[in-house]
C-alpha cells in the first residue's frame, strides 16, 4: 500500500491542535519531530514533550485528496497557511517489516539480554527476557534504562525481595526476577503501563504483580529500583525510606549526571547513603544502602 506524509512545522502552542486536526482528518497517524534540534530532557509529569518549534507529521493513504485534507486543517487551525504544508510520496513497502528490523538483541553486563519476540535468543544459556517495542516507555535503548539493566546483572540478587518503581513496561522488574530475586513487584502511575508490564510478564512467563501507585501496598524489601526522573525521585525520598528494609539497597535513575549531587545531598538527609555514581551519555545512575 502507499503512502504519503503531509507535514508542517508550528510553534509549541499549536502542536497538540494540529495534531487533533490531523486525527479528525482521519490520518493513519501523527508523529511529532524535533524541528530545530533542541533537546528535551525532564518533561513534567503528565505531559507530552513538545519542543517549541515541532514538525508535525499526519501519514495517510496515497490516493487522498490532500486540497481537502489541508483546507480541512486550515478550517481547524486558522493561524496555518497552505503554502506551510509539504506532501511527501512515501516508498511503498512493508512498513511493519521495516519497522521490526530497527530492533535487534541488546546485551547488558554479562549476561543479561533483551530479545524481540521475533528473534532466536544469540546466547541462549543467558538470561534472556522477550520484550517488544510497545505503549510504554523501557525497552533498553535509553540510556538510563540500560543503566539499571546493567546494574541488575552485575549484583547478586538470589533471595532479594524487590520493587520496581515506575515500571514502565516491567522490562527492570521482569529482569531481576531473571536473575533469581525471590519476589519482585511493580508499579507505576499510568495505567498503560500495568497493562504493558503484565503483558510483558505473560510472554516471559513469569508472575510479578503490577499495580497502580495509588493501589500499592508492600512491606519493606531488601532492594528498590527507580527509573523516573529527578524531580520526582527526591519527592518519593520518604517514600523510598518507607519501602527499604534497614541496610536495603536503593537504585535510582531517570536524572541527569548533573542532577546527581542534588540528590545525594537530599537522600543523605533521608538516611540513605547512595555512594556509587554511573554515567551513560549525559544521564546518571546513583546506587547506596538505607542506614
């Protein structure tokens, strides 16, 4: 089937009504782009990144009258301008396909892989969890994710009683029960990703409860692993306390390296000592033990 992309770029304040626009307009979908490459880092809870001069891209079916689908956005959203828009033909391929070849195994530490469901483990004596690209942010590729995995296969975790706090897609949880925590739990704000992790939890066969923080209850565990940002990792400090058993450990990512101090600092006061410092890229790893 082909395709085409009709694409303009508008200023932040715009970008989710262009984009409403474009759904009404029956787009196959909508994709929002960098248009001056700025980056962005710590978005607020909630919300949707949008940088502030973002491209805005709608795909459709090739044979679309693409006049009405510009008047109809125009209608829409009154401040664009017709000559905005560019139209661009799409080669027609297998677009799922090419979408599944982007992804390959990635291995982290020594042993520890993530593996599309559509590919044969490379090492299959590792431990090896079965994870697709999904609704829910955590599949590896982001630095502060391959931190934690990093992080998980380099410690012992046989016996340990473990929480993964903002889980995602379950990816850190479903991890350190691989490798031989005793019992692991999950849970996360967004609905979206309880789904996402005990769909991820079924295809590994493994039994991990998930719930929403709001429905979270646990008694004090020997490890806690957090992969949020840094805005909310020092408000959850008393929390984290609450959740660690003396002498527990406590994993913290999602910050900036440059965030790192701050949160040393604050988690001191909390009675945590978080003594070891990892980088990837710009981002941070902070990892310490409740007094």
């Amino acid at each position: 089937m082909a395709w085409i992309q009709i694409n303009t770029v508008v200023k932040e304040a715009i970008a989710e009504q262009l984009s409403d626009a474009f759904m009404e307009a029956n787009a196959a979908s909508v994709t929002f782009e960098d248009a001056k490459d700025q980056p962005i880092f710590e978005p607020e809870l909630g919300t949707t990144p949008i940088w502030s001069n973002t491209k805005v891209i709608g795909l459709f079916d090739a044979e679309v009258d693409t006049k009405a689908i510009i008047d109809l956005l125009i209608s829409l959203v009154p401040e664009l301008e017709t000559k905005q828009f560019k139209i661009e033909q799409l080669e027609d391929k297998d677009w799922v396909r090419a979408w599944m070849d982007q992804f390959e195994p990635m291995k982290f530490g020594n042993h520890l892989w993530i593996v599309p469901s559509w590919i044969d483990p490379p090492q299959p004596e590792d431990v090896n969890l079965m994870l697709d690209p999904g609704m829910a942010f955590g599949t590896g590729t982001h630095p502060t994710t391959s931190l934690c995995l990093t992080w998980l296969d380099q410690h012992k975790l046989t016996g340990l009683d473990v929480i993964d706090y903002g889980c995602g897609s379950g990816i850190l949880a479903l991890a350190a029960q691989k490798l031989g925590a005793s019992s692991v739990q999950g849970t996360d704000i967004d609905p979206q990703a309880i789904v996402a992790s005990e769909q991820n939890a079924v295809r590994n066969h493994e039994n991990i409860e998930f719930k929403l923080v709001k429905d979270f209850e646990s008694k004090p565990v020997n490890l806690l692993i957090a992969n949020i940002l840094a805005g909310p990792l020092k408000e959850l400090a008393p929390e984290f306390d609450r959740l660690l058993k003396p002498g527990g450990t406590l994993v913290l990512s999602g910050l900036l390296a440059n965030q790192a101090k701050g949160l040393i600092e604050h988690y001191k006061q909390q009675g945590i000592e978080l003594t070891q410092f990892e980088t990837l890229d710009e981002w941070g790893l902070l990892a310490g033990t409740k007094q």
